[in-house]
C-alpha cells in the first residue's frame, strides 16, 4: 500500500467484514433502498458482499490518500463490480438516487468500527474518515455515472432503430414510389435511403418516383444535395423523380441558399405529386359519378 | 465582433453531423421562445445548419454557443472552430466555392439567411462566425 492514511480501515474491513457486511445491510435497510421487493435478501447480500471485497483489493493495492484515483489500475475490480450492481439494479426499476444511497449507506458501519478503534486519536480518526469518505463519495458518483451511460446508450439505440423505421419505399400503383422522408438526413442515412430506393425501383420495375420532404423540417445544401443527387441516380436508372411537399418556408429558404434545383420536378404537395406520376404512367383518377 | 447580445442559453459541442442537429434545434427552440415566425425560424436554422456543418466538416469540429436576448428581441449564435481557417473569405461567400466537393452555397446561402453574418478567421488557427437573427 503506498499511503497510509487508511490503514485502520483496511485492518477493520479484513478483521471485522461481517460486522460491516451486516451493518451496512442494515443501514440499506433502515434507508428504504435495501430494496427486498426487487431482490432476495441472498441476492442482496451477494451484491453487496462482493462490493466490499472488491473495496479491500482497491484499498489493499490503490491510493486512497490525495492522490486516489477511481479509474486507476488497482481500482478495476471495484469498478467492475459496480457496473455490475447498477445494472442489474437499474434494470430492475431502481433509482438512480436510490443507487447512490445504498452505496453510501456503507458509510455509517465503518465510522462506527473506526469510532471504537480510535477513541483517544481524534487526529487519526478525523484523517480515517475524511479520506474514506472521499472513496465511498466517489463510487456513488461512479455509480452515477454508469447510470447516465446506459441511458445513453439506450438512447443512441433508439435513435438507430428510428432511421431505420423511417426509410420505408412504398408501391402507390404499379410502376409508381413513394419514398416519405421524415426527420433529418444525414450522409450515412441519405445513403440507406438511396441504396433502398435504387434496389426497389429495380425489382418493381418502377417509372416514377415521389420522393416526399413533408417530414423535413429543415432542407440545407446537405440536404439539397443529396436529394439532388438521388434525382439524377433514379434518371440513370430510366425513372422519373419527384420531390414533393416542399413548403412555402423551404421554397423561400432554398431560393436565398441559392439551391437550384435544375430539371427536377418538384410539387408543393404529395397530393398534387401523385396525381402527376400517375398521368405519366397513364393512369387518371377520375369521380365515379362523373365518368 | 463585440460581445453577443442577451444571455448565454447553451453551449453544443460540434463533433459530429448530430451535434449540429442538436445546435439548430436549439437555436430554433429560442426563437420560438421570442415568437419568431416561422420563415425567421426555418431560415435561420438552416443558417446555423450550414455554418455548424462547415465547423464540424472543415473545421474538425468546434463549438456553438447560443445567446438570446428578449428587448431588442434577438438569437445569437457564435460558431468556433480550431480548424485551417478560411484562406480566401470573399472567394468562400461566392456561390459554388468549395474545397470538398459540396455545393458550395453554405456560407454565401448563410450570411443571405441571417440579418447579420461576421466571420472572423485565421489561416491556421480557425474560424469564428457570428449570426443574428432579430425580429
């Protein structure tokens, strides 16, 4: 160990684990995070016996002095533990504050222990407990932070299943796509998009194409651009494209961004749009008491 | 440029095409605030889309931090970015300038959608551009 302001805590922890083990399942349970409704006692106490374990390597081989560093080497066991507990936890529906204080709750068994052990050595004990404290802060911060990267990470998740969802090419009619955008196109999804529609266009044998911006809220050039460049791929490929639901708004932007949109054919509307791919593949929609 | 008018609202880090998302959307979210209408809204966004994307693009990614200001009414965004720096500024705002094969009417498109356009760079040490939108 190279510093030793926590030497009396790593003697208790060894000497005494099960008293702390004990004590701070009861402090868990005297909280309310102990939680027995989600987990076992067994379970409970699994949990927390092998967090306490893992404390003794970090404290047995780490600094805990000025210079502890909860992402250093010694410390992988420990974090590797309280990954394990906060997932397991979060997954079964506990807080995040919930979290932190069942990790705090270790707090009060070892003041306790350290209180008995250096009554007459107020100086030792206040540098004991100031510098254990820091470590167990610390793991309730880690804890936190693990909580926010799975959020993360379930967030970016969700965000991956949207693109996908949201690049459907649907058949309007024979010979006719129909290709709603929604949301933001960036290169990566601009290119799934063109694939899809290049391929579907292919294996229906289609004519015309509506590609329909109703969904997008915001065209830039990046955005200008790729649809442009979808327009020319779905020509090479003998169709016809056509950009729909551009607004009012997008018109106006577009003109001041100075986006010109060439020869490709663009409609206000995906209703007037359909109508006018349909007259090109020969079909009409007429009212039945009229024909 | 001087200080920006009105209060800091956010500060985005621009490393990636979302982040610009996210930069845009705020700035559009604090313009509805003051009651923008939308054709303000959607063309100053796609301004802040524009310059975000060269700094993320060109710029190896920078920062955008959005100011708002209710009396005069305005949003600010300054973009920053510690990238090449812009050699030619007047040749960049023409249309069909570009050095990676786009467009080439962000930056022109941008100053023409914003009321207000500063940009600042030096050749080497990176580009600073200012937009305003009043209402």
């Amino acid at each position: 160990m190279s510093e030793t302001e926590t030497s009396t805590v790593l003697s208790i922890l060894r000497e005494r684990f099960d008293a702390i083990l004990d004590g701070w399942i009861s402090t868990q349970s005297d909280e309310g995070v102990q939680r027995t409704d989600l987990f076992s006692h067994k379970e409970g106490r699994e949990q927390t016996s092998s967090l306490l374990r893992a404390m003794i390597t970090g404290i047995a081989e780490g600094d805990t002095g000025s210079r502890f560093d909860l992402s250093s080497e010694p410390w992988t066991e420990l974090r590797t533990v309280l990954v394990d507990v906060t997932q397991e936890r979060s997954a079964r529906g506990v807080s995040p504050s919930d979290m932190a204080s069942f990790v705090l709750a270790l707090k009060g068994p070892i003041f306790f222990q350290l209180q008995e052990l250096l009554a007459d050595q107020a100086g030792e004990l206040v540098e004991e407990i100031f510098f254990i404290s820091r470590v167990i802060d610390a793991f309730a911060v880690y804890c936190t932070e693990v909580f926010i990267a799975e959020r993360d990470r379930i967030i970016e998740q969700q965000r991956d299943q949207m693109q996908e969802l949201s690049t459907p090419v649907v058949e309007l009619w024979d010979k006719v796509l129909t290709l709603p955008l929604i949301g933001t196109m960036d290169s990566a999804r601009a290119q799934e998009v063109m694939e899809n529609l290049l391929e579907t266009i292919l294996q229906r044998q289609s004519e015309v194409v509506i590609v329909d911006l109703t969904g997008v809220q915001t065209v830039d050039t990046q955005v200008a651009q790729h649809m442009l460049r979808m327009a020319s791929a779905v020509r090479l490929m003998g169709a016809e494209c056509i950009i729909s639901g551009i607004s009012p708004t997008i018109a106006q932007t577009m003109v001041q961004l100075g986006v010109d949109v060439g020869e490709v054919t663009t409609r206000s509307t995906i209703r007037t749009g359909l109508a006018d791919a349909l007259n090109r593949v020969g079909y009409e929609i007429v009212h039945k008491a009229k024909q | 440029m001087s200080v920006p008018e009105g209060a800091l609202v956010s500060v985005c880090v621009l490393l990636r095409d979302r982040d610009v998302l996210h930069a845009r959307r705020v700035a559009g979210q604090e313009l509805e605030k003051l009651g923008a209408r939308s054709v303000k809204k959607t063309r100053f966004v796609t301004a802040v889309s524009e310059i975000g994307r060269n700094a993320v693009m060109h710029g190896g990614g920078g920062e955008a931090r959005i100011y708002s200001q209710v009396h005069p009414p305005c949003v600010t965004v300054v973009c920053r970015d510690k990238g090449p720096g812009i050699a030619d500024v007047d040749a960049a705002l023409c249309d069909g300038f570009s050095t990676a094969g786009s467009m080439g009417r962000g930056l022109g498109g941008a100053r023409r959608l914003c009321d207000q356009m500063e940009i600042e760079t030096t050749v080497g040490k990176g580009t600073c551009v200012t937009m305003v939108a009043r209402l």
